[in-house]
C-alpha cells in the first residue's frame, strides 16, 4: 500500500462524512488530500512521456481500463501526438519531461515512458526518484548498465513498475510454462528464437547531408542523452530504431516479445557466454562494407547459460533479418512454424514445444499432441489478454509498492531488468564484432569476430576481450544523467 493511500474503511468514512463537497474539482491525487483520506476520482493519474506512435497505445490502454486518467502529455514532436491531444483535451502539454516533472510531481502518480531506447532510462529514473510509478516500453533500456540501475531503484524508490512487453501476460506463455513443469518435454537444452526484423533500413552508414528541423519538432530536446549530430531525414518516426546511438536494433525491439516466454518457462538468470556472427552489406568490388553505427543486416547470436539443479547447461540462439531455424522435423511440411515470420521453439530430451510472438500460438510437437496432451492449469491468467498487461499495472500501481498485485505483475523490473540485460548481452556481442585492434606487426585485427565473450553477470563485465565493455554503459551528453 502507498504510504499515503488509505484503507477501505477509511474511504467509506471518508465519503460518509460529508466530503463529497470535494467533486467539484476533476483531478485530485490522492497525496494531496493526506493520509487517511482519498480523493473524490480514485484513478491513477498519470504523465505520458512519449504521447505518439506506441505510447498513444499504452496511454489508450491504461485509459480503458477505467482506473486511469491521462493527465498530462510529454513529447517533443507535436507532429505525433495528434490523436492523443484530441483523446485527453484536459491534458496538460509539454515538450520536456524534466520541467514536467519539476512543476508537477505533485499532480501525478505515475508515468509512462514510450520514448526511442535511448532515452527509457533517464526518463524512468527522474520519476522513479519522485516516487512515481512506471511503465516502460521495451527493450527496458538501451545499456546493460541502465538496466541493473533501474531494476534497483524500483526498490530504492519504492514504486510499481512494468516493462511493456504484454505477451508476458498472455495465456500463451502460462500453457508453455504448464506443459514444461508437468515435465511433457523433458529437461530444455536447446531454444532458437528468430524474427523477420529489421524493417527498418541498418547496415547503413550516416546521411552525409543535413536537413532542415521540422519546426514541430524539438531536435535537442529528442536527441537526449546522445552524441549530438545534424538533423536527417528519415530518421524519425520509426527509422531510429538502426542507430546504436538511439535504438537497439532488431534484438532490441523484437526480442523482449520472442525470447520473454524462454526466460519465463526455464527461469533463466544471466548467460555467461555470447557469440554472434553478422551480416553487413557489400559494396563496390564486392569489398565489405562495416558500419558501425548503425546495426548489420541480420545476426546470428548465440547464448550459453550454465543449467541449475541438476538442469543441464542451454544454449539459445537468436536470429534476426529473416534468418530462421531448420524446421522441426516433427512439423508437418505445410504447417506454420511459430506465427510465420516471428516465433521460438524448445527442444527438451522429451519432446519439442514452439509458440509465436507474445508467446501466443503455443503447440506441441508434433501439433496433434497440443489437443491430446492435456495437463492441470496450476498458473492464474491476467484476465483481458493484452489489455491485461496495462490494466494489471494500473490496479497494482493503485494498490501500491509491496501489494499483490505488484507482485504479481508479469513484467516487473525484477523480471524485465535480468531480461533485457540479457537481451543487450547479444548486442554487446554485435557491436563488439568489428573492434579493431593492432596485432603484433601493426597492421589491424577484427578480434572480436573471433572469439567467444565471457561474461560475469553480477559484476556486468566481459572478462577475456576488455575493449567489448565500452558497450557495457554508455557515455551521455552534457546536461543528462541517471542522476545517481
């Protein structure tokens, strides 16, 4: 419970002696009116920082589910917050979530950052550090470091989190989880993950001309926490998502959805070891083109993690730019392996499972065993599907840091921070690939290309190729931090 948020005895008291006198006002947070007391609209009030593209999403969504009102609307670009203007006409405006903040925490409860990566984390500190509830879009964070900040200061600040990968609170990955413990597969050695992203163009190098600043558009105020750089077209709304200095790649953006039912079935902390292999493009005289600023074409990744309780040691590979598996060969030759372009399959010493992105289209292998096999429901299910996923956050978030229902969330930090630095071990690995270094008569190695990264976990370090830990935790740009 919230250290201001009062009981339910205390409520009933409340509007039973006479304060109803307080509804002519519309928005009253319920730490203004003090302890003991609530205000006269129970819903959460809450910041979207980030307000076009997927955060008009997540605001629709907290909004429908009935407990949440949208206050208060952060972006930089008014050129994509249109319809969220027009949904929420109350809503107060701003451009940067630092003077939001600043002038008024006292007004909200919580926030939802739906910025480019590079960005979640300084965004979701600054509220955390005012007691603010979050929810985070995926990847978590852009850097292995961030990550372990922020999971760590959900507890610091004591505040309700929620990482924005909804097919964590699907059906699909609570019959996955279901069918492994009931043993139908047997002991997990093996995962292949696999996605049809990039659709966005990478492999690329930097446009060497600038262009004009849309005049709706704050271009410092979005290049945040990166190097600063000339405004180019193209860049936004979507096609940020390429640049290391702002997104994440297609692992990044997809893997949060793909790898979460792994992480959920088998419990799976931090890998120990990384190795990728890359696709980058070639240009003229067929001579290799490397682009290190932006992500490559496809890649190929491959974690190791070491098996616990007797569970034997597992490898999961990851492959992206439409690079897929060998099918099952207990898949029929016209059946449909995981949603098409996107899914993850299980091989176990028992059997095999596959399922979708989100979890969603969860089977058996061979598909007819998903209808004859049939095991007890031992996990409760987030009701409403995906709208579950954001309504869960907001009755949690209501109840306060330490209830149930936080607890129960299906991707609290705790869950989403260990996830996502595991996601990022696999760019790590990526951008480690064409680290330069001068070999013994001078001229230039690509060692990383070479070699398998080790890593120790608990201390965020690579231990036998230092030159990958510059990757680890970035450097910001003068006037942000994580403010700790």
């Amino acid at each position: 419970m919230k250290k201001n948020e009062p009981t339910n005895n205390s409520r009933r008291g409340f509007i039973r002696n006479g304060a109803l006198a307080l509804a002519g006002f519309t928005i009253v947070p319920r730490h203004v009116l003090g302890r003991g007391f609530t205000a006269p609209s129970d819903k959460l009030q809450v910041a979207g920082i980030g307000a076009g593209g997927k955060g008009e999403s997540d605001l629709w969504n907290f909004f429908q589910s009935g407990k949440a009102d949208i206050a208060f609307l952060c972006d930089v670009d008014e050129r994509q917050t249109a319809k969220s203007r027009a949904r929420y006409p109350k809503a107060k405006i701003y451009k940067d979530f630092r003077e939001m903040l600043d002038k008024e925490h006292k007004l909200i409860d919580a926030c939802s950052v739906s910025t480019p990566d590079h960005q979640h984390a300084v965004a979701a500190m600054a509220a955390m550090q005012l007691k603010k509830h979050v929810y985070v879009q995926k990847p978590l964070t852009h850097d292995i470091y961030e990550a372990r900040m922020v999971t760590k200061a959900a507890h610091d600040h004591k505040v309700v989190t929620q990482m924005g990968n909804q097919g964590s609170s699907g059906d699909g990955v609570r019959q996955l989880m279901e069918w492994y413990n009931a043993g139908i597969i047997g002991d997990v050695h093996t995962i292949y993950c696999y996605t049809d992203r990039p659709v966005w163009p990478q492999g690329i190098a930097w446009a060497k001309e600038k262009s004009a600043i849309p005049k709706e558009l704050d271009w410092d105020l979005w290049q945040g926490t990166a190097p600063a750089k000339d405004y180019v077209e193209g860049l936004l709304p979507f096609n940020w998502r390429g640049w290391w200095d702002y997104g994440t790649g297609a692992l990044g953006d997809m893997a949060c959805h793909i790898m979460a039912p792994a992480f959920a079935v088998l419990g799976l902390g931090y890998p120990d070891a990384a190795e990728c292999s890359v696709a980058t493009r070639y240009v003229a005289n067929w001579t290799k083109a490397a682009y290190p600023e932006s992500g490559p074409i496809s890649s190929h990744i491959i974690l190791t993690f070491k098996g616990k309780n007797g569970k034997p040691d597992l490898k999961l590979h990851w492959m992206d730019g439409g690079i897929q598996p060998e099918r099952p060969e207990e898949l029929g030759p016209n059946e449909q392996m995981g949603d098409g372009g996107n899914g993850a399959i299980f091989i176990g010493t028992k059997g095999k499972m596959m399922c979708g992105t989100y979890g969603i289209k969860p089977q058996l292998l061979p598909t007819e065993r998903t209808k004859t096999i049939v095991v007890p429901q031992t996990i409760a299910r987030v009701p409403k599907g995906d709208a579950g996923h954001y309504a869960a956050w907001v009755e949690a978030a209501i109840a306060g840091y330490g209830s149930d229902k936080a607890k129960n969330l299906s991707s609290h930090f705790d869950i989403a921070g260990p996830l996502t630095e595991s996601i990022l071990m696999g760019n790590l690995a990526i951008r480690s690939y064409d680290l330069e270094k001068k070999n013994a008569t001078g001229g230039m190695d690509h060692p990383g290309r070479f070699i398998k990264l080790l890593w120790d976990g608990p201390n965020m370090k690579i231990t036998n190729f230092d030159e990958a830990n510059q990757f680890v935790k970035r450097t910001y740009r003068d006037g942000w931090s994580l403010g700790i």
